[in-house]
C-alpha cells in the first residue's frame, strides 16, 4: 500500500499531467509553424489532431492511475514532459511566445520531479484549530489543495489565452477549454461541500457565474470569459491559504495606505494584460500596450478619460473587462474580498480586521464587518435599480432589448461608481432630451459621491424613523449631506445661468433645466456629459475646475479633495480670525489632527495639479484653459475632457495615467498615513513668524 506522501506526489505528478496535456492539446491549435508539423495558427493539420488527442488521453489515462499504480505515474511524468517538450522545441524559431511557454512549463514540472521538495514541505502541516470545520478544510488544502490550485491555475491561463488572445473563435479549442474548467471545478468540489454540510450555504451564491456554462451552445466565448473571472476568484481563494501568501497579506494589512496602492496597482496590471488581448478589440488586432495601461487605469480609478473611442474600439469582451475594472475599483479590492470572505462564513482575523477598520476609518471591527455588507450589497441595489430603468430609456432610443440591458447595465454601474464611461461616443447626449433618464444618472451619481459610511448612516436612520423611533445622523453625515446639496444646487444654478443660450440653447425649457442639472451634478465627480463641451463658457471651464478640486464625499467613488476637507478648511478660517486654538462645528470640536490633514490633502493636492498643468503647458500647444480643465479632470478623476487627451503622446499617456493613480489613491493614502502619526511629546520653545 502506497504511503501518504508517495500517494500525494501521484496525485501532484497525475494534476500536472493533466494540466500540460490540455496545455500542450490547445497549444498546437494555437502554434504558427508555416510548413511544420503543427501548421499555421489559424490551421489544424492531422499531426496536430493525433498529438493533440494524444496528449489529452495520456494525462487522463494517467490520471486515471494515479491510486492503482503511483509508481508509473511517477516514472511515467518525466517521459511524457520530454515528449511535449520535443514536440514544440522546433516550433520556437516561428513562434516563441506559444511554444515558449509550453516548453518552459514542461522544464518547470521537469524540475520538480527530477528535484523534488523535501518530503516534509511536500504537505503542510495542519494546525490544531477549535473549529472542527476550520480544521476539515485546513486538511483538505494540505492534501489536496495543491492539486486544485495546479488544475485552477492552468485552465485560468488557457481559458484566458483562448478567450482573449490567441483563437476566440476556435470551437474545438473553446470545447477543450470547457472539459478543461470542468475538471477544475471537479478538484474543487470537495472543499465546497465541507461549506455545505457545515451549513454555510451562503457560499452557493459563488457558484452563480457557472450558471453561464448553460449558455455555452449560444456564445462559448462569453461563457469563457465568465469562466475565467470565477476561477481567477477561486485561483486567489486557493493561494491565500498558503503560508507565504497568509503572511505577505499580513504585512499589507498592517499598513493600509500600502494595502490601497497595491491592490490598485495590481488591478491596473490585470486589467491592462486583458484589454491588450486581440479579444479585447473590435478590429481582432491587439490594443497597444501604452493604450490599454491608460484605458485599464482610468477605468480602474473611475476617471473616464480615454484615448480609444470605448463602443466602436473596444469588442463586448473589451466592454466587460471595462466594467469590471470600474467595478472592483469603486467599490474597492478590500472591501470586495472582506465581501467574499464573509460569504464564505470566514474571518480576516485580528490582523485583516485592524487593517479593515482603519482603510473605513472606524471605531471596530464589527463596524467594517456591517459597512462591507451594506457596500457591496446596497451597491448591487442600486445600480441594479438604476440598469431596470435606463433598460427603458435604451429601448425607447432604437435599441433591442438584450442590448438595451446591456448597455443600461454598463451606464447604471458606471453613474454610480462616478466613472463617465460610456458606450456611445457622444457620451450620453443621445438623452439631451430624455429628462428620466438625465435625472436617474443624476441621482446614480450624487449617490455614489456620497460615501458609503454616510449612505449606510442615513438608511439605518430612515429605519428608525419609519418605526417611529428616535434616530440622529452624526456630524459628518449631516455635513456630508448639506455639502453636497449645496455643492450639486450651486452648481445646477450657475451652469444653467452660464449656459442658457450657449450649449442648452435650442432645446425646451424643461430639457434645459434637466441638462442644467445633470452637467452641475457630472462635471464635479462623474465624467459625463449631455451636451457638446467644445462649446462651453470659459466662465464654466474656470468653475468646473473649482468642482472637480472639491469632488464627492470621503469613502465614496468620486475624487477630489473631498466635501469634509472643504469644511474644515473653511470652518478653520473663522477660528483662526477669532484667535481660538480649535475648530468647531455643530456644537462639537473637532480635533486638531482632522484639520492638519485636511490642509494636507489639499495642499498636497493642489500641487499635483499645477505639476500636471505645467507639464501639459511645457509639452501641448492647446489653449490654457483647455490644459488647465485636463489637468484637474485627471488629476479629480472626473474623466471630463475638451480634447487634450486625444493628443497625448505616449509619454503624455504615462503621466496622465500616474496622475489618475495618485489622483484615486493619493488623498486615502495621505489621510492613512496622516492617521497613524504618533504624537510626540516634546515641547519646543515657542517664537512666531510673519505671514501674510
């Protein structure tokens, strides 16, 4: 009888088999070998069918070996990796990026079983826990969580290379590709029945993306694609449960303001490697690298600036990785995995709790806890409320339906997460005349700049209120709350007064008004626009450039400095003229520290902008004010544009994507780090200084 660990190294060896033999069978689909044995990439030749089905049988055969005869599978692994490796050493002269990658992947497996581990890291270890459920899954990654990690982590490569980059249109590829996620997903089925049985049966709501797999008959790249994603998701659930991943997440959860650069920069990364797939363009050629870093940036940080037209550059699959970007980058990587860990029934444990309280700026970690609940479920609600009634509006403007919710779906999340995207390239001037739905991406707006922990405040005290008990918002909810009232009425009144007979000229009074509000409402957060901007007053270009400085609300998707950051320093200035040592507002003082970091941010924000604005000055030959309004659009990430952006060079691209990064992440990560100063208890004598 085999040993547990020899058997466990049959299973890694038959996981591995099986990986290369579906990499090696969609490989030789994919290989250009003009006048080889494989043929040309877009050709299969009878070698290339008997290999490829060759490939695919021994793994599975070998597979199937793996309990009954360990020793072959064994002798077997070094054999068949050689072959495979023969097979596509002659095709590197034509075509190294395909063969490279089969070649390297078989000298890596090569290794491991010429060089094994030693046989005591071969299984981690296995902790004690209380929980006798945290034990059964902790023994479940120790013996099998290797191989689904292997088997996942191969078919999210190969459906992501067949899907978006090498041949979308391939069935036999796309089929194979499908046999492959499945047995993916079969590795894995274990583990979610330990969830079941402990009666977490809220990790069911994972599996709804394999809902798509029913519709594979009638789009198979769709299905791939969504595919993809859910088991990109359950590649990161199954690495996070390694050692050296646990104690790396650690060390970012100690340190928020790195925790927030990181996930953003990692979701860019990803984001930029899927729209350079010739998937991701509408002409089948790959998008340039410096085009689609730009696009994956701006909608990663909600901006909306582009320098590819999004509906006619872009294919449907382009479209998707767009609004996921703008999704996970509004709502937020860690709050979208505190999301998933709490599905699951898990905990981020005291260290992921500290870091989540202190990313929301709260009291506990309790608070965190019901704030990511009500984010990411309350965000859901909305846009999908928001989807159901601009489906209408779409419809009503030609649209089929199937498109028609489509694009409802993409403008909904893309109006509360303050993106401007938007899958027309006049923006959404197509409902210049439609007063519903300016009024609905309005509301979409002005709700997704309010901030999260001010929207979860204000429905608990709707609740309270409706059952007839006493409720009371806190300070910054109600400061919250007026500042953007004020902020959207003001610039609703000066934009209507500034532009009558400019760019609302020609159109009903009623439409008027609603465009009136619908650009005061956009120009500060969101991006949109219902009317032509080249038009614009020079009076509005100066104005929306003080709106976009002042942005939305702390916590929320808009940019900015943030409304609260406006009211401290305004309320500052008072106290300093009557001399007093503190700032007060509604009856409450607030505290030193909270003022200091706002004149930061908005120190510190304001200098960014001018860097940007000298630079544009010193390398574009456009208008001041036209530079000016770029510079700010970037820098707030509102996505507004008079033009500039279309003639960026290459380097004007790169500094205009940093810019929407510091923009998005710069003002959270100064206030984190701000935070988490330590007061130091020296007096030094006191003099004074002149100023003014």
């Amino acid at each position: 009888m085999p040993s547990p660990d020899h058997s466990l190294q049959a299973r890694l060896d038959a996981a591995r088999l099986l990986g290369i033999g579906f990499i090696a069978a969609l490989a030789q689909l994919l290989v250009d070998m003009p006048g080889g044995y494989f043929g040309l990439a877009d050709d299969t030749t009878r070698f290339g069918e008997i290999y490829g089905t060759l490939a695919v049988t021994t793994g599975l055969a070998l597979a199937a070996l793996r309990r009954p005869r360990p020793a072959l599978v064994r002798r077997a692994t070094p054999v068949v990796l050689a072959l495979h490796i023969g097979a596509f050493l002659p095709a590197l002269a034509h075509d190294p990026l395909v063969s490279g990658i089969v070649v390297l992947w078989c000298l890596m497996l090569l290794a491991r079983a010429f060089f094994p581990p030693p046989r005591a890291s071969r299984a981690s270890p296995v902790p004690a826990a209380d929980d006798p459920f945290e034990e059964r899954i902790a023994h479940w990654f120790a013996h099998d969580g290797q191989i689904a990690r292997h088997l996942t982590g191969v078919t999210v490569i190969a459906t992501i290379a067949i899907t978006g980059f090498a041949a979308p249109d391939n069935l036999v590829a796309q089929i194979g590709c499908l046999a492959l996620n499945l047995l993916a997903l079969l590795s894995t089925t274990p583990m979610w029945r330990l969830y079941w049985v402990d009666g977490r049966r809220r990790v069911t709501l994972l599996a709804l993306p394999l809902l798509a797999i029913g519709w594979f008959p009638f789009n198979p790249q769709l299905t791939l694609a969504v595919l993809a994603l859910y088991q990109s998701i359950l590649l990161v659930l199954l690495v996070g449960k390694g050692p050296l991943v646990r104690e790396l997440v650690s060390h970012f959860l100690t340190r928020p303001g790195l925790l927030v650069l990181s996930t953003f920069a990692s979701l860019i990364l990803l984001g930029t490697l899927l729209l350079s797939f010739p998937a991701a363009s509408a002409s089948g050629a790959p998008v340039a690298p410096i085009d689609a870093l730009f696009t994956a940036t701006s909608a990663a940080c909600v901006t909306g600036l582009i320098v590819l037209d999004t509906p006619t550059d872009f294919s449907t699959f382009g479209h998707v990785v767009i609004l996921l970007l703008i999704q996970a980058g509004g709502l937020g990587i860690m709050v979208l995995g505190t999301f998933a860990t709490l599905l699951v029934g898990g905990r981020l444990g005291l260290r992921g709790e500290a870091g989540m309280t202190e990313l929301m700026d709260l009291r506990g970690p309790a608070g965190a806890y019901r704030l990511t609940r009500f984010v990411v479920l309350a965000s859901l609600a909305i846009e999908g409320a928001g989807a159901a009634v601009l489906t209408r509006a779409f419809h009503l403007q030609g649209e089929a339906l199937p498109d028609a919710l489509w694009k409802a779906v993409f403008h909904s999340i893309s109006a509360f997460c303050n993106a401007g995207f938007a899958l027309q390239s006049d923006s959404v001037e197509l409902f210049r005349d439609d007063p519903l739905a300016l009024t609905v991406l309005s509301i979409l707006i002005l709700l997704g700049g309010t901030g999260f922990l001010v929207l979860s405040a204000l429905w608990l005290y709707l609740q309270k209120r409706v059952r007839g008990g006493r409720a009371n918002l806190s300070l910054h909810g109600r400061i919250v709350l007026a500042t953007t009232a004020l902020l959207a009425l003001s610039a609703i009144a000066w934009y209507a007064a500034l532009e009558w007979n400019a760019t609302l000229a020609g159109l009903p009074t009623l439409d008027r008004l609603t465009n009136a509000m619908f650009m005061g409402v956009s120009l500060r957060t969101a991006g949109f626009n219902s009317v032509d901007l080249d038009t614009i007053e020079p009076a509005t270009v100066l104005l929306s450039i003080v709106y976009m400085y002042i942005g939305g609300s702390p916590g929320s998707t808009a940019g900015g400095i943030k409304t609260t950051t406006l009211i401290l320093l305004l309320a500052a200035i008072p106290a300093i003229g009557r001399g007093e040592p503190r700032v007060v507002l509604g009856g409450r003082r607030i505290a030193q520290s909270a003022v200091y970091r706002a004149a930061a941010i908005a120190v510190i924000f304001a200098g960014i902008f001018l860097l940007t604005f000298l630079t544009f000055l010193v390398t574009m030959d456009l208008p001041f004010e036209v530079l000016a309004f770029e510079a700010m659009s970037a820098t707030g990430t509102v996505g507004l544009s008079l033009g500039a952006t279309e003639h960026l060079s290459e380097g004007g691209k790169l500094l205009v994507s940093s810019i929407m990064f510091i923009g998005r992440t710069g003002p959270l990560t100064i206030a984190l780090f701000l935070l988490k100063t330590v007061e130091r208890h020296i007096r030094y004598p006191e003099t004074d200084i002149m100023v003014g």
